[in-house]
C-alpha cells in the first residue's frame, strides 16, 4: 500500500529531529554548484505540523476562475495566441528572456485533459520550446508545471539565458527573481518569434495583447 502523507510526515519529522532539529545543507549538493545563487551561511527551515488540508487555489470553483465568462483578463498577462481550445500568455517582466504559459481554454486541471486535447498539449509544447531554443539569447527552454496556485491547467515555459554558468538547471528560476527584469519591447520581439513559429506550424491567430 502507497505510504500515506501521515507516515511520510512523520518519518522526515524523525530525521529532522535526529539531525537536530534542522537539516542540514548537503556538503557536496547543491550548495556547491556554480549555479548556486547565494554565498555565506544559510540555514535550512524546520519542516512543521501537517496541514488540515491543502490550501485553496484559485479554480477551484470554475466560477471564479479567470476562464469563467465575464472574467476581466489581467494585463499583466496578456493573451499572445489562441485557437479554439488553446491559448499562450505571456508572462509580466522578469529576469529571463521570456516566459510563456500555455493552458487550455475550457476549464480543468491538467488531469482532466482528454488524450486529444493531451496529444494537442503535447505538440503544442514541443513548438514552443523549438521557437524558445532558437532565439540567440537563450540556451534552453524548461518547463514548470505545479499548479499550487491555480486550479487551471497551465504550463510554464521559461527561457534560460544562454552562456551564463550561473544560471542554469534547477537554479534558472531563482534568478529569474533575482536578474534586471528584461525590457517590454525585448520581451515582444521574443514572445513575438516564437508565437510565429508555433503560428506557422500549428495555425490559430496571433494576438497583440
């Protein structure tokens, strides 16, 4: 039988308190790796009680989705392409060249997906990260799905800076916090190249925003 989120919880309980109270930080992990973005000492947050229940996200109720009629787009995250069942925001300014979501447009969490709309997300992907990987300011397109704060199935789709040691693998996201915010006019002609690969090969209509 899968272990429950009760034994899980309480066997990291029991090796935190072996490890005094804190984990420590691995000697040879992470904190080594050139992509590593901070110095000096750093001390591990104790894990605490369980939850009563996952936090509510936005969704959970269609009703108050951002994909229920009536619903005030935000624009800060405008809608760069759609078709008739997908659309691709573009996210506000941060420290990566360019960030996009894709998500479906009627409602559901990426579970729900039907294997058509799931074969349809797939190549969706594949495109987006293509039109991402040819953009000479970037070395590779990752992808993020984690859902915590939105019960909308959406993907996240994050340039990483090409030629920059540090800012790589599981580290790129911090940076994007931590790097001057990429100017709006680089991030249309970025958002707008990759819109356009994804147009010329899947169709649907590009959009200003």
């Amino acid at each position: 039988m899968p272990e429950s989120i009760e034994q899980f919880h309480a066997r990291v309980l029991a090796a935190q308190g072996t490890a005094g109270g804190r984990f420590p930080l691995p000697e040879d992990g992470y904190t080594t790796w050139a992509s590593f973005p901070f110095d000096g000492e750093l001390t591990v947050k104790p894990i605490g009680p369980l939850a009563a229940e996952e936090r509510p996200r936005e969704g959970d109720d269609p009703a108050d989705c951002h994909c229920a009629p009536g619903a005030t787009p935000s624009p800060d995250w405008p809608v760069r392409w759609r078709d008739a069942l997908w659309q691709i925001n573009q996210a506000p300014p941060s420290g990566s060249p360019l960030i996009l979501i894709l998500e479906p447009r009627e409602h559901g969490d990426l579970g729900d997906l039907s294997r058509e709309r799931a074969a349809e997300y797939g190549v969706l992907s594949v495109l987006i990260a293509q039109g991402m990987e040819s953009l000479p300011s970037v070395g590779r397109c990752q992808i993020g799905r984690y859902g915590d704060g939105g019960a909308h199935a959406h993907v996240w789709f994050i340039a990483r800076p090409a030629r920059m040691p540090e800012v790589r693998g599981t580290f790129n996201i911090l940076w994007d916090d931590l790097l001057p915010p990429t100017p709006r006019d680089v991030l249309r002609e970025n958002a707008d190249a990759v819109l356009g690969h994804v147009f010329a090969a899947y169709g649907g209509d590009l959009l200003d925003g």
